[in-house]
C-alpha cells in the first residue's frame, strides 16, 4: 500500500489542490469510513489495489 502512496504523490505532485495526491488520499479515507459505517470492517472484505513496483 506504501507502494501505492508514494506513486500517487509522485505522480500528482504539482496539480492543483482539487486534483493533488492529498485529495486522493481523502477520497481514500472517505471510502475506508465508509465501509466502516456499512460494517464492512474485515481486510477479507475490503478490496485493496495496489500497482506493481
């Protein structure tokens, strides 16, 4: 997931604050709250996608 993060920040650096890699970290988290509210709270359940190195 680290690998994911970092290829995010490296690859929106320099956009504007509506498109920039902290907006896509929000919408991350907002996802992950969420699941939760749903009680999807399991990894098992919870899809992770993460890029290759």
């Amino acid at each position: 997931v680290r690998c994911a993060e970092q290829l995010v920040e490296r690859e929106m650096s320099g956009r504007d604050a509506s498109h920039d890699a902290a907006h896509a970290l929000r919408v991350r988290d907002l996802a992950l709250s969420l699941a939760a509210e749903q009680g999807v709270s399991s990894p098992d359940r919870l899809l992770i996608v993460t890029t290759p190195r």
